[in-house]
C-alpha cells in the first residue's frame, strides 16, 4: 500500500523532475519514486569487487640511481630547484 506523503523540492531538484516528466512523458510521482529508489539503492553497501593489479617490469633508464634521491631529483627538477 502506497505511503501519501509531503515532500518540500528544492527549486534545482523540481526542475530536473519536471525535466524528466517532460521528456519521459511519466507521471510526477513515478519519476520521483524511481529517482529516490536508484539513489537509494546505490547507496546500498555492496561487496566490492576484487580490483587486481598485475605488477610489470618497466625497467630503469640506464645512469638512473634509485637509492640516490637527490641525484634523482637533480635529474628530473634540474638543479635549480635547490
């Protein structure tokens, strides 16, 4: 059984949902319901799915030392940076 209720929109909101009524063609209340059952259920905390990263070789350009920081700086700011 439907719920009767009073919603106060603010002016953005009311224009985006006359917005769609227009464009759509669906009553008032079926835009909203279905505007408020999407942010509704995308608020919804879902098991997130495994992201994997497969780690790869980029190599190192030759002259680069990694365990020399400032040398590395120097090359990529130049020395000006100092």
């Amino acid at each position: 059984m439907p719920t009767r209720t009073t919603l106060t929109l603010e002016d953005d909101v009311a224009a985006q949902v006359r917005a769609e009524v227009h464009r759509t063609g669906k009553p008032f209340k079926r835009v909203v319901n279905e505007a408020l059952r999407r942010g509704l259920d995308s608020s919804v905390k879902r098991d997130p799915s495994r992201f994997l990263v497969a780690p790869r070789d980029l190599g190192v350009k030759p002259g680069f030392d990694l365990d020399d920081v400032q040398g590395l700086i120097d090359r990529l700011e130049g020395t000006p940076h100092r």
